[in-house]
C-alpha cells in the first residue's frame, strides 16, 4: 500500500512538473506581455472578422503557444492573418517550440531576439510556406552538437547547396520556391538563409541597403545573433568565418543599412520608423564609420515647423531616391545617423518645400526653410560624394580557404545534380514536339518548360492536359511565375477563363497576373460567390462594380505594412485592404466577370476597357472617366563624352506632388 501511495506521489509530482513546464510563459516580461496583449484584442477588434481569429476560440493551447500565436496575429501584416489558416500558424509555433527546447542554443537566446528575430514567419514580402517545418527536418541534425557560430556557417553551406545567386524580378519567391527554381536573387537568398536559420532557433535578420552610395546598385545580406553579437555574411555565399562577404569593401562606403523586427521592438540600434506592424532600425553602425546630423525646418518666416516630412534622398540610377524618411517635432528637428558622404534633404509640409545638400561627417546642422511651392523655376548644381572606403576584413588561414572552396565545390556539383533533372533546350524542344499545341509553336512551349525549372511537372501536366488553353494563359505570366505558380492556381485560371479562340478572349481578362502579388485560385471562387444577375449588371456596368468595392472593402493604409499583397480572396474575406491590394481585388473580381481590366505598370492607375477605351477607375469618383493621356518630349545635344543619355543611367523624370514631395 506504502508503495502504491509513494507511486501515486511520485506520477502527481511529474505531472505537475511537466504542467509547470507547458504553462510557463513564453514572454516573461509583464510589460512587455501586457502590450502584446493590447495590441492583439486592439487588432482583433479592428478587423471584426471572427473567421480570422477563429484558432483562438476553437482550439485550446497552452501559455507559450497562445502568446506566440498572439505576438504572430498583433503584428503581422494582414495579408499573412487573411491568405494563412489559424492552423497553419501554430503548426508553425510548435516548430518554433520545438526548435527552442531542442537546439543547444535555445536556452541562451534573449528573449527579446527570439520574439523578434526567431518567432516571426515573415521576413520581408514573400509568399509564405511551410518552410519552417521543412527546413528543421532537414537541418536539426546537420547543426547538432555544434557551437553557434559553426551552426550559422554550417546552415550558410546548407544554402548554398540549394540556391545560388542570379537576378529576378521584384517579386520576392517563396524559400520553398528559391530551393525549387535553385536560384535567387540578393533578396530571395536573404530571405531562404534567415528563414532556415530561425527554422533551428537561431536569431536572424536581413540586412538592406535601399542605395549603394558609389554605383548604382543595391544588396541584401544576413546578419545572425551569435553568442552575444550581431554577425553578417553573405546569404548562400559561404565563407570560413562569419563577418566576411564580397561586400565588405561597398559596405564600408554605404550610407545606411537597415533591417526590419516585426513587433515592438527596443533593442539598442537607431529606430528609424515604428508602425503597428513593425520597427525599422538603422545598422550603418555594424558597417562603416557613421555620424549624427540634424535637420531643421523652418517656414518662410523661420518659425520651426512641427511634422514636417523630411527625406534623406541619395544620388542612384539618375534619380534622388529616399533611403530614410523622418517627421519633425515640435522643435521642427528631425535627425539621422548614416555614412560620412554627401545626400540632398528635400523637406516639405502642405505644398510647401525645400531642399539642399547635407554632408554627415562636415555638417552637424541644415536648416531648411519651406519657401518653393510647385510652379517655381530654378536649377541647382550639386556635387555629390559618396563615403571613402575602409573595409575590415577579418583573418582567413590558406587551409581555411582551401577547406571552403573544397566544400562549395562539392555543394555546387549537389545543386548542379538537381538542375540536371530540368529541361533543358533539348528535352524540351522533344517534349513540345511530343505534344504539340495549335495556338503555340514547338519554340514557345519548350521555351515555356526551359523556364520552369523546378516547376515543370506542373507546367507539362497541364499543357498535356488541356493543351491550347493552358498554352494561352502560360504565354500571359511572367517567368517567376512558370516556376513557382501552384498547380491549384493554374487550373484554376485554365478553366475558369474563356477559350483561348473565343472571341470574347482577351489578356485583360485571361492573365492570372494582375501586379505583384503570388498568383492564387481565386475565379471559381467569385463565379460562385457573385449572383448571376449581379454579375450582369457589373458586366453592363462596371462602374456598379467599381461602387460595389468602394462600399463592401474598407481602406486600412497601416494593415498590411511590410507584407506581400493581400490575395483576393484574403480581402473578400476581411472586407479590409490596403490600397493596393484593394487595387489588386477589383482587377481579379472583374477578370472572374469577364471584364477587361488592369492597372497600368506605369502610372499604378486601375483601368477598365470599354468599347475600347481605357477608363481610369476612380473609387471615390461618382462617375468613372476616359483616362487622359499626354505626351512629354525631352531634347538632348549630343556631347563627346555622352551621345545617347539612358533612362535611370543618365537622367530621369520626378514628379512634385500637392503635398510638396518629389
């Protein structure tokens, strides 16, 4: 009986030992947890959508899921709460969890690194995935029983086995997709390497620089918090030590550098801007010698003006591009650390502006006072100098060299295997001619499937399957997409388009793509969600369809702050949107109705075709107009050192805006 009871003892005591150890919580500074908390029912109450918060009262979790899941919702951008599922997110938690109880470095890990650099999901605008639980199946054993620092070497070289570096365009894959196409550029390596080194707990930012101050380029980079320290390398770039990179020399010569922490973050670097979503800090510090330089705005009678916007704007591709936005206080001060070179601060408020050059590391102090107003004439002449050059390279040994070039020769010929496995000109021309298509030469598709890479089964099911009308939407998307559209979101767009030699055919109806966004299934969706006398009288009458949006999707600008578009039916369903992705939604709504539509990739207006005429949308507009078009013609005299200026080279076109911005 003695030993029944002592069992009985021992089996209560474990098992309030592991309650103990379930209900602890994850975020144990109470201030920060109350704030967490506010801003969680403060977003959930805003949204009232209870279909999007619906884990939280369906599913019971325990202390540190609940306030991971709550962090995840407060902050994250809306479209990550309106295109996930509840139960995608605390799978993903539970990853995270796991890789924090089970990683050597889990326990020493601030918490503070951990909400903000380990815990989120999203890096910068990808299309999210199920890459964290991929990614520690694959590498918890790779990185066991190393130290930090080796671990963050080591899952570098696990990247570079899976993607290497080549130009894309702007819209950032998956790094699901990146391992899939085996390419990427800057920004979708980054985003590939702090994804998989968050995936084994460890602390992981990208690093960005807007401009490089001396050539016309830009560059993303990883920086890992490392037994105490933030240390930077090149995303799928391995070296034998961490802190070295091919860019060390430009990055010693940038002006700034800066990364994001989804949250509320208070860590010790500059705080550049701070929304609902995010914080975004300044890192020009862990680069290159840097100073503090103020701004003073003034109106015309040297009176300080309060929120007034100033920009920092660098010289690059022929423009003044901002590289950091700041609002004035009452003083009318606003300040900022950045590289010893040379940027013009334009600062304006209410239509009024100014400008003039601001030399950190010369000048502690500008004062600009607001008196040009769009019309004035005038020109200027600015010399523009960028900081000088003072790279710190740490110490490589010969036998430390030789060891990494060892390795990444071998991880090369290990992706090179994979590639092998693609299309090439070859096996693709044999498979066109295999399966020919009456609207598409051999040429074509088997350019279509040379593209594709890693995402050719796709693309070669469903040209064999439905042929002419696969051909015709395929010949529509842009190159990123034949890798990485999902089969769901092809068959989709394939069956729910009219035939590709129907005389209502056209590409502002067909094409899946509408701008930046992942392309989704979304036209089923609509035929089924719209009545078929409504869907008449939009076709009748798109400007009822431009009213209907107008009414039924309401604006938030700070909702989805540093994520990717908000897929159409993520705002059917929250009925909330920024402008964008609203812009986005009424093209793909009107495209399931069969009505010609677009927004224009040089002015971002969305337009409609009617009888031939494109018509500006205007969702604020009683009535929808024909949109004007005018034509600008610039002259040039020829020199001997330039005959023929390019765009974004030489020269380009800025427009001032009613506000005062340029």
């Amino acid at each position: 009986m003695n030993n029944i009871n002592r069992f009985c003892l021992i089996a209560i005591a474990a098992i309030i030992g592991l309650a103990s150890c379930t209900s602890s919580h994850l975020i144990n500074d109470d201030k920060k947890r109350e704030t967490i908390t506010q801003d969680f029912e403060q977003r959930r109450q805003s949204l009232s959508c209870d279909e999007l918060f619906a884990i939280f009262d369906t599913t019971e979790m325990s202390i540190p899921q609940r306030e991971a899941m709550m962090f995840l919702y407060a902050y994250m951008p809306l479209c990550d709460i309106a295109n996930q599922s509840g139960d995608y997110f605390l799978e993903m938690v539970d990853c995270t969890l796991k890789a924090k109880e089970e990683m050597p470095w889990g326990k020493v890990v601030p918490e503070r690194e951990f909400i903000h650099f380990v815990l989120p999901l999203r890096v910068n605008n990808e299309n999210l995935d199920t890459c964290r639980t991929v990614f520690y199946a694959e590498l918890k054993d790779r990185v066991k029983g190393l130290s930090m620092h080796d671990a963050v070497l080591e899952v570098n070289h696990w990247c570079h086995e899976k993607v290497v570096y080549q130009p894309s365009d702007g819209r950032t894959s998956s790094p699901l997709a990146s391992i899939k196409t085996a390419y990427g550029r800057c920004g979708e390596e980054s985003t590939f390497t702090v994804s998989a080194l968050r995936a084994v707990g460890i602390p992981a930012r990208q690093v960005y620089t807007p401009r490089w101050a001396h050539t016309d380029s830009n560059h993303a980079w990883v920086e890992a918090w490392v037994d105490g320290e933030w240390r930077f390398f090149g995303a799928c770039e391995p070296e034998p030590v961490l802190d070295l990179g091919w860019f060390n020399a430009p990055a010693s010569r940038a002006m700034l550098m800066h990364t994001k922490a989804f949250g509320k973050y208070d860590g010790p670097e500059e705080i550049m801007s701070q929304n609902a979503g995010y914080t975004e800090i300044n890192i020009i510090d862990n680069y290159a010698p840097s100073t503090t330089a103020e701004v003073i705005v003034t109106d015309s009678e040297g009176k300080p003006v309060e929120d007034a916007t100033v920009e920092f704007k660098l010289y690059n591709y022929a423009e003044l591009y901002s590289i950091a936005t700041k609002k004035t206080d009452k003083e009318g001060k606003a300040s900022l650390t950045a590289g010893k070179g040379d940027v013009v601060v334009w600062a304006s408020k209410d239509g009024r502006y100014n400008f003039g050059k601001l030399s950190f590391g010369k000048d502690e102090q500008i004062t600009l006072a607001l008196d040009k107003k769009a019309g004035d004439a005038y020109s200027i002449d600015i010399d523009i100098i960028p900081p000088v050059e003072g790279a710190n390279l740490p110490e490589v040994t010969e036998e430390q060299r030789a060891e990494n070039s060892r390795r990444m020769a071998y991880e090369d010929s290990i992706r090179n295997a994979y590639v092998a496995t693609f299309f090439n000109e070859q096996t693709a021309l044999e498979w066109a001619k295999a399966h020919p298509v009456k609207n598409a030469s051999v040429e074509a598709i088997a350019e279509m499937l040379v593209k594709s890479r890693g995402n050719h089964d796709i693309i070669t099911s469903a040209l064999a399957d439905h042929k002419e009308q696969a051909a015709w939407i395929l010949s529509l998307v842009v190159d990123k997409d034949l890798r990485d559209i999902p089969q769901e979101a092809l068959i989709d767009h394939i069956t729910n388009t009219p035939d590709w030699n129907a005389a209502e055919n056209h590409a502002m109806i067909s094409n899946p793509r509408v701008s930046n966004e992942m392309i989704t299934p979304y036209r089923s969706f609509f035929k089924a969600a719209i009545t078929q006398d409504d869907a008449q009288r939009f076709r009748q009458s798109p400007a009822d369809l431009a009213k209907w949006v107008a009414d039924s999707i309401r604006i938030d600008k700070e909702c989805n702050r540093g994520g990717a578009p908000i897929s159409p039916i993520g705002v059917w369903k929250a009925r909330v949107a920024d402008p964008h992705s609203r812009n986005i939604f009424f093209v793909a709504l009107a495209r399931s109705l069969d009505i010609p539509a677009r927004i224009d990739d040089v002015t971002g207006k969305v337009q409609i075709l009617n009888d031939g005429n494109l018509v500006d949308i205007d969702f604020e507009a009683s009535e929808q107009i024909v949109a004007k078009q005018g034509i600008l013609q610039a002259s040039y005299a020829p020199t001997k050192m330039l005959d023929n200026p390019k765009y974004y080279n030489h020269f380009s076109i800025a427009k001032l805006t009613d506000r005062g911005t340029l």
